[in-house]
C-alpha cells in the first residue's frame, strides 16, 4: 500500500497532515469541504484524497491572473 492510501484518523491528524490548525480542520470537515468521513466520533480519510481535494484550489489561476492575462499584461 503506498504512503498516499493510509488512513489519517481524527480532526487533529487531519489537520497536521494539511498544515491547518485543529479547529481549522473540523470546520472544513464538519461544512463538507474535505474528503472525509465520520466514523463513530472520528473522521477519517487518506492522504491522496485529501491532498487531491485541495490540489485544483492551489492550483486555480485567481481572477486577477485572468483579467491581466485577456488585457495582454
């Protein structure tokens, strides 16, 4: 099994392994905004699906990248 497919249990691991703080972690858990989900009282998720989640939001061109790009900027 490779490193990506483990097994990340509970909002704190969670959050360690995305570089979030705690309570960072369990508000994106609890609005539906990370790969996870809640077994028992813990979430749990892996590593390729969470990194894959929040791989298009870093990877995104923002607004302002577009509008400079269209004006020949």
């Amino acid at each position: 099994m490779e490193s990506d497919e483990q097994y990340i249990w509970g909002a704190g691991a969670i959050a360690k392994a995305l570089g979030l703080t705690r309570p960072q972690a369990f508000h994106m858990l609890s609005a539906g905004r990370l790969p996870a989900r809640k077994i028992g009282k813990k979430w749990v998720s892996t590593k390729k699906a969470l990194h894959e989640a929040l791989t298009p939001i870093a990877a995104a061109p923002s607004p302002i990248d577009a509008i400079a790009e269209k004006s020949g900027r």
